[in-house]
C-alpha cells in the first residue's frame, strides 16, 4: 500500500502541473510543449521547496527524496495527459 503522506505529495504535484500548464497556455499564450515545460518546472520547484522547508522548520523531518519523487510524478504525469487531451 502506497502511505498516505506519498498520495498528498502525488496530488499536490498534479495539481501545481495543472495550475502552471494552464497558466503557460492561457495567460502567456505557450504552446502544449512549454506550457508543459512551465507545469513541469513549477511541480519541481515546489517540491524541492517543500523539502527544504521539511528540513528547515522547528522540528526537521529532512529532505525526503522519494516525497520529491512523487511530487514530480504527479506533476509529469499530468504534464502528458494535458499535452494529450489539449
């Protein structure tokens, strides 16, 4: 079974993707493939984001690579569906 705090870095990633393709695509008039750049880009940033964050705060978890790792999935997974379907 997949732990739960993996499925909110998942869904999170989906949803920063989503945000930044369609940003790229409606408010700076991208293409499919660099909006999806921006998606991708962002989902990444704000991954390693929350894992500096995880390390930095009053009581430090560290930096998680697989919690970065599925974030990013999230994000590129839907980076490629959006490029499908739009």
């Amino acid at each position: 079974m997949i732990p739960k705090d993996k499925i909110y870095h998942l869904v999170a990633g989906v949803l920063i993707a989503t945000i930044g393709f369609f940003i790229g695509k409606l408010l700076f008039n991208l293409d499919e493939n660099n909006a999806a750049k921006v998606g991708l880009a962002l989902t990444i940033l704000g991954g390693i984001s929350k894992e500096v964050y995880d390390m930095k705060k009053k009581n430090p978890t560290g930096f998680s690579k697989m919690d970065l790792l599925a974030t990013v999935v999230g994000g590129a997974f839907t980076v490629i569906f959006l490029m499908i379907i739009t």
